[in-house]
C-alpha cells in the first residue's frame, strides 16, 4: 500500500478552453495550456503548450494551432 508519508503529490493545472479526449490519462505535476487539444486514449507525461494538439502515448505535440 502507499504511505501517505512519502508519497510524491503534484497539482494538474488545465487552463480554460482546453479539450481532453477520451481515455486520456494525465500524470501529475503536469499543465496544459490554454486552447489545446488532447487527443483520446493519450498519456500526457509533461507540460503541453497552449494551442497545440497533441497526441500518443507519450503524448506528444503534432501541431500548432491559431
């Protein structure tokens, strides 16, 4: 079982207008930028910036959008 005592703990900040697809898993510590789109089922391991898509497993920038 975890120990509450050592445990590692990390806020998930999603900024405003922000779609997560289904099935997307998003690991701790992690932000998501404002506009962006997660797509389904993917694993978000670090920071994504704002208005960006990004896709997979790890999850990963493919494109730039406005």
């Amino acid at each position: 079982s975890m120990d509450n005592h050592t445990a590692k703990c990390a806020p998930i900040v999603i900024k405003d207008h922000v779609l997560i697809g289904a099935k997307s898993i998003i690991l701790k510590g992690v932000t998501i930028g404002e506009g962006s789109v997660i797509g389904a089922g993917s694993v978000v391991v670090k920071d994504i910036p704002e208005n960006s898509i990004a896709v997979g497993n790890p999850c990963k920038v493919i494109k730039r959008i406005g």
